[in-house]
C-alpha cells in the first residue's frame, strides 16, 4: 500500500530551498516513507517542546532532518512538517511554534 504524501507549505518551501544533491536524497526518503511510514523515529518531547505524534528520518548523513506526521482518514496520509538542517533542535522549535497539535 502507498500513503499519499502532503506537505505542509513552510515544508514545500524548505524542500524548495535545498540544493539538487539534498532533494535527491529527500526524494528517496519521500519514497521509502510512501511504502512504510513507520521507518522514521517517533518523536516525543525533546526539551519541552513536545512533538507527540511526529517522527524523523535522517537525510545526507544525518545533517538534516524530515519531521512528519501520520494522519489516519478513509485513506492513510504522511504529512511533512519540516525539512531543515540537523542544527541545535531548530526544526523541532519551527514545528512547534506552527503545530496544532497531533491528531
């Protein structure tokens, strides 16, 4: 089964701004999490900012970070909630500051 992929607009803006080797790389993460969603690691609270229900995959050796949500409805969607550097938890801070919270 393939999950459909949504990605939230300051994420579409992110993938945007990354060079063409780095999108290669996301774009290959972006089809293995179409397969298995689960390939990620869950997220919970990481110095109070709390991303209950968000997991991460690593891309370019671990130097940046795709953070994302499952979303259950009639069909199953993986929605991107951020792409960025792996830099002082600053992905985890923007997700937060425009998260509603899990679903």
């Amino acid at each position: 089964m393939n999950f459909e992929i949504q990605f939230i607009p300051e994420a579409a803006d992110d993938y945007t701004s990354f060079d063409g080797s780095i999108r290669k790389q996301v774009d290959e993460k972006i089809d293995k999490l179409k397969e298995n969603p689960f390939i990620g690691e869950t997220l919970g609270n990481k110095n109070n900012i709390d991303l209950t229900g968000y997991y991460k995959i690593y891309v370019a050796k671990k130097a940046y970070r795709i953070v994302y949500r499952i979303i259950k409805n009639e069909i199953e969607i993986i929605e991107i909630w951020g792409m960025g550097k792996r830099d002082k938890m600053e992905i985890y801070k923007i997700i937060k500051a425009c998260s509603f919270g899990p679903v």
